[in-house]
C-alpha cells in the first residue's frame, strides 16, 4: 500500500511539472503574439505617418 501512494506521489509531482511547463509555455506564446501585434500596430502607424506627409 505504501508502493501505491509512493507512486501515485510520483505522478501527482509529474503532472503538476508537466502543467508548469505548459503553462509557461503557453505564456512564451502569448507573449510573441503580442509581440508580433505591437509590431504590426507600430508598422501600421508608420505607414499612416508616411502617407500624411
């Protein structure tokens, strides 16, 4: 029985490593979107610049 929790321990340990790694994954992306976003936005200011002079 000892084993059983031993193990189920492991598990539970490996799970909450592997949802970390996601959610910190998932946080590189979003921060690239809104990267790329900001880029777009900043271009797109530079292209209403130029057409107004």
């Amino acid at each position: 029985m000892m084993d059983f929790i031993l193990n189920l321990a492991k598990w539970i340990m490996a799970g909450a490593g592997s949802v970390f790694a996601l959610a910190k994954g998932l946080k590189e992306v979003v921060s690239l979107i809104d990267m790329c976003v900001d880029l777009k936005r900043k271009l797109a200011n530079r292209k209403n610049d130029d057409e107004q002079k």
